[in-house]
C-alpha cells in the first residue's frame, strides 16, 4: 500500500506542477506583460499630457515667435519682389563687406505645396577680412523693409573660397545661400 500511495502522491504532484505551468503560460505571463505594457502606455500618455498642457501654456508665445518668423521670409505675395529683396539683400551684404560680386545665380526651387526656397548661387572676390564680413552679414541676415531693419529666412548652403594668387591675399568665393518663401497659411 505505501507504494501506491506513493506513486498518487507522485501523480498528484505532477498533475499539479503541470496545472501550475498551464496556468502560468496561459494566464499569469500575459496579464503580467498586459500589465507592463499598460503601466508604460500610462507613463507614455502622462508624458504626452504634460508636453500637451506646455504648449497650451505656451501658445501665445509660440504663435507670436511662428508669426515673427513666418513674416520675415520672403514675400510669398510676388516672386519677382521676394528675388528682387535677396539681390538687394546681396548687394548691400556686399558693399558692406567691400567684396567685389562677380555674379549671383538665383532660382527657385518647389520644395512643397506650402513653401519654396529661392536659391543663389553667386562668385566673389576679396580678401579673408571681406569675405569674413560678407558672410557674416549673410548669416545674420538683415534686410531694411519699410525704413526699418528686420531679419530674414535665409541659410548658406554650401561655401568654397579658394585663392586668387601665390600669397593667398586675394581670395574667391563660391556661395550658396537659400531664402525661404511660404505660401499663404491658414490661420
């Protein structure tokens, strides 16, 4: 009899450690992946509310800084006015700079129903002082609208200076510069 009462207690035993297994891989590990994965979609949530309730926060500035540069690209009601700007634009950055312009070749490039980019690809000549001026007046980008100074959407795109003579005194310039014009958006 102790023999079989054994060999129950063994079956039983088994029977049981296998009902625990079953038990584990069919319920307890995936309520407890449904679990972490429901705890990180709240974090995640918790995230997107807080980033959410900033930027109603910070709505008046955001749409005050997006309407300031929005105003300050190219005219997006005339082509010739916003290319005619750029070459003004280069002309003074230029004479300011004291480099000679060899010439400036624009075009436009449709980059997206919303925007497009005026991109000008101009040669010029001057020492490291002018040229360093030049750019720099680029960069900063000033143009005078109105009687008052304002900035406006443009990036150098690519630069290649190499020299004009033995000493590298005299100095040539390949610029690339793209201005930004975009279309009418809705309010």
């Amino acid at each position: 009899m102790e023999i079989k009462n054994r060999q129950t207690l063994l079956l039983i035993v088994a029977a049981v450690a296998i009902g625990l297994w079953v038990a584990d891989s069919i319920a307890i590990e995936p309520l407890i992946a449904s679990w972490k994965d429901r705890s990180k979609r709240i974090e995640n949530l918790k995230t997107d509310l807080a980033k959410g309730q900033a930027l109603i926060k910070n709505t008046t500035y955001i749409r005050d800084t997006w309407d300031r540069m929005r105003t300050n690209t190219l005219d997006s009601a005339d082509v010739s006015l916003a290319e005619s700007d750029l070459l003004k634009s280069f002309d003074r950055w230029a004479k300011d700079a004291g480099i000679a312009v060899a010439g400036i070749h624009p075009a436009w490039k449709q980059t997206s129903d919303d925007y497009q980019t005026l991109e000008c690809r101009a040669e010029a000549t001057g020492n490291i002082e002018s040229l360093a001026k030049f750019l720099y007046n680029v960069e900063k980008a000033h143009s005078i609208r109105n009687g008052e100074k304002e900035h406006i959407a443009v990036r150098i795109d690519s630069v290649d200076v190499t020299a004009r003579d033995p000493q590298g005194q005299q100095l040539a310039i390949n610029v690339t510069v793209s201005g930004l014009q975009i279309g009418q958006t809705p309010p």
